[in-house]
C-alpha cells in the first residue's frame, strides 16, 4: 500500500526511477524539477506552502501529494505490477477427478524459479488445471480445486482485469498477423510498460532470443517471417523479460525448435513460476517436480529424484548429438554411424 508519507520523505530521482510514468504526472500539473531533482519531494513542494502560489495553482500541497499517490497505486493497478512483484508461490489444494473421486495428494505448493512439469495422455485434463490456477479457482470449478497466491486466497480481480494475468501463455503454435518488424514489435510492447530504457530491453530481448533460435534473425526481420523456432524464440524471451505475468506455461516445448534448456534457464532466471506440459522424458526430468494428470485430476505429484537427475546427465548428452546431427543435415553434411558416439 502507497501512502503519503512514502512519497514525501523520498528523493525525486528516485520516485522517477522507481515510477517511470511519473514525470508526465508532474508535467500535467505544470511542475519543473529542473536542478531540485535530487531533493526530498516534501522539500521541493514547500512553495505550495504560499497560499497565493497554491491558489494560483488550484492545488495546495496535500491535494497534490494524494493526488500524486492515487495516480500511481492506479498505474501499478493498470500495469498488474503492484501484485505481480510480490506473488512468490501458488498453490494447489486438491478437489476431485472427472469420476468425483478425490484428488489424492496433499497441498502443492510452487515456488519463484521453480520448474514443475504437467504429464498425461491427451485429454487428460492439463489444460483443466491451467484454468484453475488462471481463474484463481475457489472451489468453484468443476475440478472443486482451490487456488491460493502466497498462500493466502487469491484475489477474484485477476479473473477478469487483463492487468492481472497471473499466466502468461505460450501456445504450441505462434502465428503473427501483424505488419511489423521484429523491434517495432517489441518497441510497442515495451511501450505499453512505460519502460524507460526501452533500447536496452529490446537489446536484451532480440540477445536471449537468439540465443534460443535454431537460425538467427535480426531486429528488421518482419515478423511474419519469421520461422516457428524463431516466433516461439522471441515470445519466451518477450515474456520472460518484459510479461508481468509471474506464472508462465509452456505447452509442449519439445516441438518449438528451440533450445529447450537455455528457454527454461532464462524463465527460472527472471524468477518466474514456469509450469511446463511435456511428453519429453528430458524436459520432464529437467523440472522440480511432475504433475501427473489422470481422468481428469492430479493423479499424483512425483519429486524429481536423485537418481533420475544423474540419468538427466545421459539423455542430454544424447540430446545433443541429436541437435547437432539437426544442424549438420541442414548444412547439407553426410552423416556417419562414427558421428553418433554411442
């Protein structure tokens, strides 16, 4: 909660680095910082303590300290970044399965940079479960499951204010339709989260997304052009860094043509809560832990073990021989039985 007081006893430059909106709030009201930026705001607005300035103003100090507080509790609302910050788990509490049985483990709890993995056949019910945790699901689902955010009862505004999307989505297939530019794409999502060094996280973005792409694309590439490995490339590095969403999906990663463990390291790095749905037995051991979907319900919850984490070891290896076999096929090379390595 923003309160006055807050505001007051803070540096200007401060409040403006912490709030980047907030210079067009003072431009609104006709206020110049100029050379006082680094002072106390309670210091730099005793001029309004003159009753005549105030009233040439038609606003005295008070007035304007609510006022200025208002604006910015309504931008972080707007922004879905005053909750975002601080959701540091989810969890899950059981309900019942499609038969009415009941969910049989106790409550799950997902942690900040924590991989959790949602397995089962087709049909199953994952997508199910990703709507409990979106509709912050109070019992009222047909799952009866309960939703809680840092173990508390979520709040029912994230069901409905696209500001505060707690899941950010990354579909199998991701298919541009917009006439833009890789930067002008990002530059207007950048914009619409009044970033203030709105180079700089395009930099970083088009960097990390390289990074994942089987081919590399430049900032004037169209987006329509783009490949799926790329199209899928850009959006996790879009949403890892720029997605307020604290709690990312990714369905089916596998399929991307992108490098699946450099895409997850990023996410678990800008500390979001990734849930992951996977038939790849690496991807699958790459998490903390695996959901197991059955008939509709959590069928059980498996920790990734110790000895499964040393088999992790041997399937990326194999892994890689499999990517680089991938590369060299598309560099027109012959491959050799000598090449496998095992």
């Amino acid at each position: 909660m923003i309160t006055v007081q807050d505001m007051q006893n803070q540096s200007i430059a401060d409040l403006f680095e912490q709030y980047p909106f907030l210079p067009g709030f003072f431009e609104e009201n006709t206020l110049q910082v100029n050379g006082q930026i680094n002072e106390k705001l309670i210091d730099y607005l005793k001029f309004l303590d003159d009753e005549e300035e105030a009233e040439n103003r038609a606003i005295d100090k008070d007035q304007f300290l609510n006022s200025m507080t208002i604006y910015i509790s309504q931008m972080l609302e707007f922004l879905g970044e005053d909750e975002h910050d601080g959701v540091y788990s989810i969890s899950i509490l059981p309900g019942t399965n499609k038969s009415g049985e009941a969910e049989q483990f106790g409550e799950l709890k997902i942690s900040k940079s924590e991989i959790v993995c949602i397995v089962g056949p087709t049909g199953s019910g994952k997508s199910r479960l990703l709507a409990d945790i979106e509709w912050v699901a109070q019992n009222d689902t047909p799952t009866s499951r309960t939703i809680l955010v840092n173990e508390e009862m979520g709040d029912k505004k994230w069901r409905v204010s696209s500001g505060h999307k707690l899941v950010a989505q990354l579909s199998q297939n991701m298919n541009f339709v917009m006439d833009l530019s890789v930067y002008e794409f990002l530059e207007l999502h950048a914009q619409s989260r009044l970033v203030e060094d709105i180079e700089g996280v395009i930099a970083k973005i088009i960097e990390e997304a390289n990074k994942l792409a089987g081919e590399k694309f430049e900032l004037t590439t169209p987006i329509t052009s783009l490949s799926g490995g790329q199209s899928r490339a850009l959006m996790i590095a879009d949403t890892a860094i720029l997605s307020k969403s604290p709690i990312i999906l990714i369905d089916e990663i596998e399929n991307a043509g992108i490098d699946r463990k450099k895409a997850l390291d990023l996410l678990i790095g800008e500390e979001k809560i990734v849930l992951m749905a996977t038939h790849d037995p690496m991807l699958a051991l790459m998490g903390d832990k695996r959901i197991v979907i059955k008939n509709g319900g959590i069928h059980k919850v498996i920790e990734t073990s110790d000895e499964e984490r040393k088999l992790l070891v041997d399937l990326e290896r194999m892994d890689a021989v499999v990517q680089n076999m991938r590369t060299r096929l598309r560099n027109g090379e012959i491959i050799k039985k000598e090449d496998i390595g095992f």
